[in-house]
C-alpha cells in the first residue's frame, strides 16, 4: 500500500510538524519545485484558454462572508472570526468566490467581456476536526486552483463543455487517471439557497453539457448554492475520489448584486460558473505522489537531472555542464559525495528521471552517457543531444522519458 505520507517523508516533499499545527503541512524544496512547475503549467494552460488571473488575500471582513451566505451555511467549517476591535472583525476564508465577486464588480461590465474568467491559486481554511487530518489530503489551510467563469445565461452550455475538455488535458498531463462524471444534485435534509426554479435551469444546463458523456447522479452532494459535476479520479489503491469540480451559481451574482450591459443597453444578471480544472495543490499531491509511487513525469520532477563525475577529475566539467542544463531550465544537480554506484542507487531512491555519468572518456569527447530512472542506460552521446532528450522531454510533458520516435 502506497501511503503519500511515508513518501513525502522519504522523498523530502514536505513536512507535518506538531508546532506548526496539525493539517497545516509545510513544503519542503523538492515539493516546493514539483508544486511550482505545476502551478506554472496550470497558469499557462488557463491563460491560453482566456482566464484573467488575479491575486486575492486569505481573509476578509465579516461582513463580506455575511453578505455570500458563507456565514450561514458554512460557519461549522470556518475558522472563528477574529476580533481586532468591536467593530471590526476579519474571518479566514472558505472560498475565493466572495473576492473574485468583488474583482467582477471593480467597475462596470459589458456583454462583450463575457465570459470574464477569474483565476488564482490562492489560499482558503477549513476549521477541520485534528482527528480527520493526514499528511496532504486533508488539511486547514488549502491552496485551490480556483475560477470563477462570469457568464450570460446563453454562454454556460458552450462554457462549461470548455471547462471539461480543459480538466481532461490537464489531467492527461499530471498522469491523472479519470473514473468518469459525477452529477451531484440537492437531496433531503440539506440546507440550500436559492429558489425551486433556479435549481431546475442549472441542473438542465449541466445534464445538457453532459450530452454525450457517460455520468452518474449524486442526490445529496450538491454545494448549498447549486448543482456540480464531479470530475471522479481513481487513486492507486482503486477509491474514487473528486479534485475537479464545475459548479453552477446563480445565488453570488444576486447576494452581490452583480450585473452587465446587454447589447440593447440593459442590465442583466450574469450566472456564476465556479470550477477547478486540479483541486487544491494539496490534495492534488496527496494523489500525485500515490498515483506514480514518488517518481513524477520528468516535467514537474523536483530534481530532472543529476550529473555524476567519475572522479574529481571531471568536477569542472560536471559544473559547467550543470550550469548549461539550468540556462535550458531544467532542474539539475551535481553529486559529488561517495563512490559512483552508491551516488546512482542515492539518484535512484530520490527517483530522479535522469542521471548523466561523466568519466574521463566523456570530458575528452563533451559526451554523456545518461542512465534513465527504470534502468535503461543509453549510449554516450554529445552532451548538447544528451540535455536536448531530456529539455525535449520535459517541453512535451511527457509520461515516458524518452521522446516519441
Ligand atoms: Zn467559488
């Protein structure tokens, strides 16, 4: 059974320390590199698909949780609000949409600027119970992939139907394996907002963007402001989880008064789409790390490379050659310390992709022999080819470590 905990102990991805607080894990360099070349891709995948990304602080007066329902809903989830004087009071957030509601109203908006994509990676908090913490998968403070997609009612079928063919191309890249689509509507006993009628359009909008795709229904699991579709994911002991939500909202836009110039100059209310293509970053590693046993595609690999002079001879080849690799943007490494083969099994056990050995016969000839993290070693080849294979690699964002071909 691989458990993301003992891996990110082994693999030095991040740490649970009793002082800072259980649920409140902290990333270490090499998860740190991992979740970073991870957040870049999210980034640039949302900004070639039209979303505006923006920064928004971690918590917000009282009043503007009060006015999104969050305090009404969601307080047993929430942090308690911290006083600073009687009348003032500020609460760690839920939720980004309170904020990206207020980036929407920042100043007038007309029909041709929809739809207005929010973006961020920001922070959030969940009051959760210690006993229910563990490592990545469930913690107080959260970092969401997170947008709110502002759009005319017209726009949501062709919106969210995006939105899905988005979270398949970023789940092809992580190596996440997909399960299928969940519609999770109301069901008894929950609290909700909104009215009968609202309900009824966005679970029509959502079932008719799942025209043609395999789905299942979910009564009782719908977000207290409206219906979602669960993207599911199989973890590596085969349980079905969700890190990819899209979820309709026509509750935020009326609570914060949202609206937009139509084309005949009147003033219409958009509908609030809220997704995320990955989840949390936390939660999003917590599969990660289970899902491919520690050894990450070479593109969001913390270490890519690690050169290996035979002896010290080399160690200002192995130096220059590091230097060239990091202009490329790869992330490498020279070791130094110990024999060769206890450096290769070191490279190994961090389940580096790429190892390059340099002996004296490749200093003479600028060659490299590289020796790749299932065994297979290839033979030397000019240094130039050597990272060439691996920056090719890594650009592809590839699963396999040697190109197509
Ligand atoms: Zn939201």
């Amino acid at each position: 059974m691989i458990d993301h905990r003992r891996l990110g102990r082994e693999l030095e991805l991040f740490v649970s320390d009793p002082l800072a607080g259980a649920g409140l894990p902290i990333w270490l360099p090499a998860g740190a590199a991992a979740r970073h070349a991870v957040e870049e891709y999210v980034r640039d995948l949302e900004r070639r698909a039209g979303y505006r990304h923006v920064y928004s602080p971690p918590l917000g007066k009282r009043e503007l949780f009060e006015l999104s329902g969050h305090l009404g809903y969601f307080a047993d989830d929430m942090f308690p609000p911290m006083r600073l004087s009687a009348d003032d009071e500020f609460v760690l957030r839920p939720a980004l949409c309170p904020h990206h509601a207020l980036v929407f109203r920042a100043r007038g908006r007309s029909y041709r600027e929809l739809p207005l994509r929010v973006a961020e990676i920001g922070g959030m908090y969940r009051a959760e119970r210690s006993g229910v913490l563990g490592g990545l998968s469930r913690v107080r403070a959260i970092s969401l992939n997170d947008s709110h997609n502002f759009c005319a009612l017209e726009q949501v079928g062709d919106e969210v139907r995006e939105i899905l063919r988005l979270i398949r191309e970023a789940h092809a890249a992580l190596g996440v394996r997909p399960a299928g689509f969940r519609l999770s509507l109301r069901g008894p006993g929950e609290k909700y907002v909104g009215d009968d009628a609202q309900w009824a359009r966005a679970e029509e909008l959502l079932r008719a963007a799942l025209d043609g795709v395999d789905f299942v229904e979910a009564p009782g699991e719908a977000a207290f402001y409206g219906p979602k579709i669960d993207i599911q994911i199989v973890d590596a002991a085969g349980r079905e989880s969700t890190i990819s939500t899209v979820q309709l909202d026509f509750d935020k836009p009326e609570r914060f008064d949202l609206s937009y110039t139509d084309a005949d100059g009147g003033r219409k209310r958009p509908v609030m789409v809220h997704r995320s293509l990955v989840g949390s970053m936390e939660r999003l590693f917590a599969y990660l790390i289970e899902v491919h046993g520690g050894a990450f595609p070479a593109w969001y690999a913390p270490v890519q490379l690690v050169l290996l002079p035979v002896d010290a001879e080399q160690a200002g080849a192995a130096g220059e050659l590091a230097r060239r690799a990091g202009d490329a943007g790869l992330r490498v490494e020279v070791d130094h310390a110990g024999s060769l083969g206890a450096r290769i099994r070191d490279a190994a056990r961090r389940k580096v992709p790429y190892v390059g050995v340099l002996g004296a016969r490749e200093v003479a000839e600028g060659s490299l022999s590289l020796r790749l993290r299932d065994g297979l070693g290839l033979d030397p080849r000019p240094a130039a080819d050597a990272l060439g294979l691996i920056e090719a690699v890594v650009a592809a964002r590839s699963a396999e470590l040697l190109p197509p071909g």
